[in-house]
C-alpha cells in the first residue's frame, strides 16, 4: 500500500480543501497559488504537499530555483514512505541532480518506491540492475524488476 492514498488521513475539511486545491493549482501550472496552499500542508507534514512542493523548487516552477529545498521535502516525504518521493529522490541520485551523484543511493530510493508497486520505480531498477549501476550486475534480477513493471 503507498502512502499516497492515506494523504487526506486526519485532516480537517478545511486542509481537504485546500490540498485538493493546491493540487489542482499544480496540475493547471498556476505555481504561486499552489505554493501558498501546500506551503502550510507541508509544514504540518502532508507528504503530497511535501512532494510537489519539491518538484517546484527543484524546476522552478513558481519560484527561483532551490535545489536545498527541493532535497528537504523530497527527502522529508520519501523518508515517510511517500513513493513518488521516493522515485523522485532516487532519480536526484541518480542523476546528480539537487545532490552529488550516487548510484548506490539510487538504488536504495528506488527499491523502497519499486517494493510499494510503482512501476516507474520498478523499471528503473530493472536498468540499474542491468547495467550493474549501484548494484552489482544481474540481468536475472533486472528481469524480475522489468516483469513487475510489466515489460
């Protein structure tokens, strides 16, 4: 089970309402109004505010560039088994992005997101496994990463 469908567990309607808004502010790219609704939601721990509150920072969308805390709420929400923080986290590892580059971190982030059902996650550690990046080599272990994801 993801953590992403517990993100309205104990919230008051109000806070409902306004990550559901902040949400759609994201996904309609209006960036400012959905910072100032998540901002507060993610300060009081809801892991999806958290999450696109990283997305925002590490691409600039809405604000300057922030790569430290694009890294603080990825890393705040992947921690508490978020996994598309997780993915994301793994990707920043991955590709040296936000963080020093490290195959071995990726990995890690990877396999917590790819145990929780995330395709994504899944494939990506198919490619670490078959390239041998972060792990050692193992084109049996890339397979079955790679069947998960439904390849």
């Amino acid at each position: 089970m993801t953590k992403r469908k517990d993100s309205e567990e104990g919230m008051s309607t109000e806070e409902i309402m306004a990550l559901r808004s902040g949400i759609a502010a994201f996904e309609t790219k209006q960036f400012v109004r959905a910072y100032q609704l998540l901002f507060p939601l993610a300060e009081a721990g809801n892991l999806e505010s958290q999450f696109r509150l990283a997305v925002m920072a590490q691409n600039g969308l809405g604000m300057v560039v922030n790569q430290k805390e694009a890294v603080r709420w990825m890393q705040t929400a992947a921690e508490q088994g978020f996994d598309l923080a997780q993915h994301g986290l793994g990707f920043m590892y991955m590709q040296g992005e936000c963080v020093e580059q490290d195959d071995t971190n990726a990995v890690y982030w990877f396999r917590l997101a790819a145990e929780q059902g995330l395709t994504g996650a899944q494939a990506t550690l198919g490619q670490l496994y078959e390239e041998g990046r972060g792990v050692e080599k193992d084109l049996e272990e890339a397979k079955r990463w790679y069947t998960k994801a439904g390849f």
